[in-house]
C-alpha cells in the first residue's frame, strides 16, 4: 500500500506468492511469527504462530510441502487475549509461550487496553486443532490431534469450502472476486468424506477442484469421546 501523494507502485515480475493468504475480516493487522521450538505446549510444540494484532488473536500455520510449491494454511489457536499483543517468544524456563504487546498510536485497535502480557500453556486437556490442511486434485486433507466421531467426520455435511481471489492494486486491499471475475466468493460442495484407519484424518472430496488464491475449509464435527467443535482454517 501507498498513499495517494506517492507515485504509483511497480510491482516485481513475476511477484513472489505468499505461502498463504490471511483474509483481512479473520486477521485486519498482524505484526509478527514466532516459532515454539523447544516449546512444552503438547501438540503445539515446534509449531509457527502468527499473532494477530487488530482483533488480538494467535493462529497455528500449517505448512504444506506436499506439492511442487510450499504452501500453507492458518487456524485460530486463541481469541482469549484482552490487551493488544505485538510479539511473543518462548520462555526456556518452562517452555511456554509469552505474548506482549501495547497500543500503537495512529494503528488502532478494537480493544481499549493499553499494554499486556500473557501467557499461553498447555492444560493437558484435548486439543481439537488441525495437524495439517493440505488442499490436493481432487479435495481437501484434514488431519487432527484427537481421534474423531467416524460418523460426524464422514458425512460431507459437516464441512463447508469457499474459493475466491484478489487484485493487487495501489488501493488499501482489495475486494474478493469470483472465479469469473464477479465480487464474491465461490460455493465448493463436497461429494463424501473419507475417514482414515484411527479417525484422525479425512479426506473431504471436492468435485472440480481447481488452483485458487483463496481457499476457505471449514467443519463443524465431533472427538471420539463426544466433545464438539467447528473451526475454519484458511
């Protein structure tokens, strides 16, 4: 972005591409990543967060290497943050993760708070977050850290997929677009939902998957032991 008295941006040719694209409604301002390494937060350990600032929120990225281009995919880990967080690092005290930020004058913020600190820990308790997102030919891989309900995680009902693009432009973001060039997004419907050996994994297919910008994976489904949940990864 440029304001209107600076010349007009030149892009590079070609322009790199991300590994993935946070939409601006999920996460309007993010300031940094840190990485868990030698973390003791459970399955979070060695993951990268991405700490959203705007609308104070942490995100897991999930990296995908699975096809000729790295790619990857985020997933809101926590919304439980009440001060305005711009940097976190791993404590090798006790392997936790600290969050600490403070109000940027002229940035803005929802929240009226102006400084915190926080703590993120591993209660021990199951988490239902996604392992891996990986988008593939024909449908979406979903693999998670807890056995699931084999009949909620195989009924393509329970999952629901959104497709749209971007234009790069001078102007402060950009609208989402259909394949076709109209604003909006693009409705995926599944045909089935493929549950693996050990419940942890389904395949959800996806009839005429094609290459996007922007991908939007979303379930709603359930543990083995009956505990409910819904997320959406992007």
């Amino acid at each position: 972005f440029l304001p209107p008295f600076a010349p007009i941006e030149q892009y590079p040719a070609p322009v790199a591409e991300p590994l993935t694209w946070i939409p601006h409604p999920v996460n309007a301002s993010a300031l940094s990543q840190v990485w868990l390494h030698e973390a003791r937060l459970g399955p979070l350990s060695g993951s990268l967060v991405h700490i959203g600032y705007n609308r104070p929120e942490l995100f897991r990225v999930l990296l995908n290497r699975r096809g000729s281009r790295a790619q990857a995919a985020v997933v809101s880990i926590t919304k439980d943050i009440d001060y305005p967080p711009l940097n976190g690092a791993v404590n090798p005290a006790d392997g936790l993760l600290y969050v600490a930020g403070f109000q940027v004058i002229g940035w803005g913020n929802v929240i009226d708070v102006t400084a915190g600190l926080g703590r993120l820990r591993y209660t021990g308790a199951p988490v239902t977050l996604p392992a891996e997102v990986a988008p593939m030919t024909d449908g979406v891989l979903l693999r998670f850290e807890v056995a699931l309900d084999p009949r909620a995680a195989s009924d393509p009902a329970n999952y629901s997929l959104q497709s749209w693009s971007y234009r790069r432009s001078s102007k402060y973001g950009s609208a989402m677009y259909k394949a076709d060039g109209a604003p909006g997004q693009d409705a995926l419907t599944p045909s089935a939902a493929y549950v693996s050996r050990g419940s942890r994994s389904v395949f959800v297919a996806v009839p005429g998957m094609k290459p996007v910008m922007q991908l939007r994976v979303g379930w709603s489904l359930a543990t083995n032991e009956g505990t409910t949940f819904h997320d959406n990864a992007y």
